[in-house]
C-alpha cells in the first residue's frame, strides 16, 4: 500500500493545525479585548468558512490564490504556487479548520471570571501577563478542545482541498481524497483500508483530548 | 490619605452620579441595594471601568479627569480591590498569587513572611486556592493587596460569600487590619450591620447617587430620606401629611401621631422595636389588631393595623423573647414616644453644584 496519501494528509493536517493554534488564540485573545460593537462583525468573517459550502471556500480561495487572484500573483512573483501543490492543501486545511480552533477558544476565554481579569489588572499586571498567567491556564481544556476539532477537521477536510490543491496522487492526494477516489474506481477493499487509518487517527485524537483536558482541570484546579 | 471622587456615568437603568471626599484616613462605608451602583463605584475608581465624565484624585494622584484628558490604567493606579469572591488566580499557588505581578526584585522573603504571619497563612503557602476554605482564601487575597501597599483600599462586599461563623471572625480580622492601615478604605456592602461595624462614615446610595452622608451613628440616628430609612433597616415608614404643629397624619398606615416638631419632611419613619406596649391614654397610643406573627429566635415581629382602621400597610413591632412573658399575648395598645418617629423625605434635595 502506497503510504503517500497519510504522510500528504498528516503533514497539511498538522501544519495547517499548527497555523490554527497561534492564530487561533491571538486572534481569540484579540477579539475578545475589542469594543463589543466591532466583535459581531469580527466574528461573523472569522466564522464563514465554518458554515460555508466547502466548494464555496475552495472557489473563493481559488480565486484570491490563483495566478490572477490579489495574493496568488504576489506569491507567484516570489516563486511560491498555490494551486495544485501541497501549499494549497495546507491553506485550504487552515482555512476551514482555523474557525473551530478560533471559536472554541474564544468561548473558554469569555467563560474566565472578568474579575480574575480586573485582579490582574490592579494589582499591576501587564496586558501580556494576564494573557499568559491568567487567561491561557484558565482556557486550557478549551485551548486541547479546539486543537483535536481543528486537527480533525483539516485531517477530514475534503471540498475545499479538491477545488484548490486538486487530487493529484503523490502530490496532493490525502487519505480523504484517496478514499473518494479508491472508491470512484469501485476499489473498497483499498478504501476501507484508510477508513480503518482516518477512525483510529480521529479516536486517538480524541483520546488525547480528553487526556488533556483531565490534566489541565487536575493541574489548572 | 485623602481622595476626592466626583463622576458621573450612564448606564442601562440609571445614572451613576456620585461625588465623595476624605481628607484623612477611615473607612467611608456605601450602603445599597444591590445594582444601585455602589460597586460601578469602586470599579470606577480602580480604572476597571470608565467614568463618562468627572475627575478621580486619591492621595494627590490624579487618576481620572475627563477634562485634561487622564485616565490612568488600572496598573498604574496602585489602588488595592478585594473582590466579592476574591478573584485569587486558581491555577497559582498561594505564594505567586502575592507576588503576582510584582517586579521580580520587590518580591522580598521579608515583606511575604510578614503578611503570611498578619493573615495567618503559615503552612499554606504552596496550596492552591481551591484547597483553601472561603476564610483562607479572603485571607490570601487580602494579603495580596496588603503586600503592595495600597494608596486606596477598596472592599467590595467582602462578606457575602460567607456563612455567618466565618463572617463574624472574617469581620474581626478585617477590623484589626484596617486599624492599622494608614490609607482610606471605600467599603460597600448592602448589610447596614457590616457597615455599622467597619465604617466611621458611610453613605446611603440609591439609584447611583448618594442621597445621605454622615459619621455612622448620625446616619442610623437621623436618616435623612427614604432611602436611608429603608438600608439602615427601619421596617415602617410611610408618607406623611402635616396636620398641626406637631403632629401628622400617617397615609400608610392610617393614624395621627405627635412628633416634636414640624419640619418640611413628608415621610416618617418608626424602628420596629421602638414600640412599648402602654394604657389607652399614653402618647401615640395606638389600638392594635394584631394581624400576624413572624417568629424568629429570639425576637417576634407583630404585624398589627390599628384597631378599625384600613392601612394600606401594616406594621411591625419587633420584641425580643425576654421582654414578653408569653409570645402569644399580645397588648391592646402599642405607642411611640414623639423624639422616635424618624422624619425624612421622600426625596433628596437636589444637590447643589
């Protein structure tokens, strides 16, 4: 069996993951901060690819990040290509699993006591430091919660990768891809092989979520 | 040791408008109703929130004026906030809650083992905030604030969390320390017994104004309006209409009474334990139908109209179980001596500005 579709699916999962995570709590910590009348209008654009048609996201990001779209010519001035490359998978992944990371965070950071917030504040301490000594131990089972749902979700993510990265084997097949196409062909035996891979991935992740957020209560008390 | 408070902000339901001035150490009590602005207050104060326009000056600093455009942050106040549930941060231990955002070379071993000992937190220090009982964890909190020194104390309803043992040794300790602290305190709280306790002066706050001030015991002596009536505890209190010279009809409760003399009030107000049983001819005798009885203790609230009158409310008289021979006796008649009956108005004078 041809491994290349877990390593494609693995790599663009956890890179894409990995955008999420910082991106997703600065952002998170950012609009929370922000005058509650901007937070709507914030939140309704960093929610869309949430509730978007995959294909939607795909066509929309194809756009911006094919050779004639805004940032798709500047990046292939600079020698880097988005469409039909691994970049694209990545960006595609980010995209539509950044909200869950973005929105699960932002909950467990409104959930924080605003008190803990205003202690912090009178008894001197920097905007930073609260963010680091306060906010992120107190939003830390939200933090893992988010990080496993946007994992998952850039790991099963399957529109908007096609529209953008398309479904070239080796290059930008992943296992999702894969199982569509293997059973296109009338394969199942191959497809069911990396369905068997896909649920034990999602199941340790959850596990590991859950290790997590047991930890964090045990620790953050 | 001085501030001079003095801000105006709106909010849904009303507007905050209060000014406050101490030139020497104290603590200045605010007492009301819940959601009548008295925290907004201190939180104002602190730089938690926004006055929409005034000036804050504590110890000489100004903190806030809206028209030189100061508004200092919170961080740059220095002003010590005891939160109702204490606000200790629950993933630090006791020791870097105190040292929590304190420069790494003020984080002295001296000063921290001082306020351990004055909090009684020895052995503690390495715990965490969810294995401290209620009292431990004011303790730690208040020894957070104190290790910094304060230019200005804030205690926002300090005891309600806790249950009425607690209370009284929490309310002792608090005593002893504010005893020794140089700098003002601003207690609010919604117990006119907490306040009497810890305050030497205290205002009466209602829809976010302060609408009486004074030294403590002149405040529950000689509770200027309604409202104060009402925080410091007096349970009957009606509007009035001036009949004579000294004496009045009472609307609420349908009865004439004798006071001193005739002032411009047009409420009055009457101590539920003020009430002695008399003969039919005492002053302000008045016949009582004792409608029913609230028992509690140690005391008894009568709930009585006057005999063949039609009140739109009843009063109360409250007698403690030693004075009466058999809590299901009730006298025919109840009075009031004239110097008893508190007069105060509806409401505030406007304030001159």
């Amino acid at each position: 069996m041809n491994l290349s579709p877990l390593i494609i699916s693995l790599k663009t999962a956890g890179l894409s993951t990995l955008f999420s995570f910082f991106l997703g709590i600065l952002i998170a910590w950012g609009v929370v901060s922000m005058p509650r009348r901007w937070q709507g209008l914030v939140d309704g654009i960093l929610t869309l690819p949430l509730v978007l048609p995959p294909t939607v996201t795909g066509f929309i990001l194809l756009l911006i990040f094919g050779k004639n779209g805004p940032i798709g010519k500047f990046l292939l001035s600079i020698g880097i290509k988005v469409v039909f490359t691994v970049t694209g998978a990545v960006i595609a992944a980010f995209v539509v699993a950044f909200p869950l990371m973005y929105r699960t965070v932002k909950a467990a950071f409104e959930q924080i006591d605003p008190d803990l917030i205003y202690a912090g504040r009178t008894l001197g301490m920097s905007e930073m430091s609260i963010f680091r000594r306060v906010m992120i131990p107190a939003a830390l089972p939200g933090i893992g919660a988010g990080l496993v749902l946007s994992f998952a979700r850039a790991l099963g993510e399957f529109g908007a990768t096609l529209m953008l990265a398309g479904n070239l084997p080796g290059r930008t097949q992943t296992v999702s891809l894969m199982i569509y196409t293997a059973t296109a062909a009338g394969d199942y035996e191959l497809a069911s092989k990396w369905v068997v891979v896909i649920v034990a991935i999602s199941l340790s992740s959850i596990g590991l979520m859950n290790w997590w957020i047991d930890r964090s209560r045990r620790h953050g008390r | 040791m001085s501030f001079d408070i003095s801000i105006k902000r709106k909010t849904g339901t009303f507007s905050l408008d209060v000014s406050l001035y101490s030139d020497k150490p104290g603590v200045i009590g605010l007492l009301g109703a819940s959601g009548c602005g008295k925290s907004m207050t201190l939180k104002c104060v602190a730089g938690i929130l926004k006055p929409d326009s005034g000036r804050i000056v504590v110890n000489g600093r100004t903190f806030f004026d809206s028209e030189k455009k100061i508004n200092l942050k919170p961080q740059e106040r220095g002003v010590g906030y005891l939160f109702q549930n204490y606000a200790l941060f629950p993933n630090m231990t006791v020791r870097d809650n105190i040292f929590a955002g304190m420069p790494k070379d003020k984080q002295s071993d001296e000063v921290f083992l001082r306020q351990i000992e004055l909090f009684e937190l020895e052995g503690l220090e390495d715990r965490y905030p969810t294995q401290l009982s209620g009292g431990q964890q004011q303790r730690a909190a208040l020894a957070r604030i104190f290790i910094r020194d304060p230019e200005i104390l804030m205690l926002d309803e300090p005891f309600s969390a806790l249950d009425t043992a607690l209370r009284w040794s929490l309310q002792k300790k608090i005593s002893e320390v504010l005893s020794d602290y140089k700098n003002s305190v601003l207690f609010v709280s919604h117990s006119r017994d907490e306040i009497y306790m810890l305050c030497e002066r205290a205002g009466v706050m209602s829809e976010g104004q302060i609408v009486s001030f004074g030294p403590i015991e002149k405040l529950f002596e000689e509770p200027a309006t309604r409202a104060a009536l009402e925080l410091t505890g007096v349970r009957n209190i009606s509007n009035i209409r001036w009949t004579g010279q000294n004496r009045f009809h009472a609307e609420d409760w349908d009865v004439d009474l004798i006071c001193p003399e005739k002032t411009v009030c047009d409420c009055a107000g009457i101590r539920a334990h003020y009430f002695t049983p008399c003969g039919p001819d005492a002053v302000n005798a008045i016949p009582i139908d004792v409608v029913s009885v609230i028992n509690e203790p140690f005391e008894s609230n009568v709930l009585f109209r006057p005999k063949g009158r039609n009140p739109t409310q009843l009063m109360c008289w409250r007698v403690g179980h030693k004075h009466i021979e058999n809590i299901t006796e009730w006298p025919d008649h109840l009075s009031i001596a004239p110097e008893n009956i508190l007069l105060a108005k509806n409401r505030q004078s406007v304030p001159e500005k």
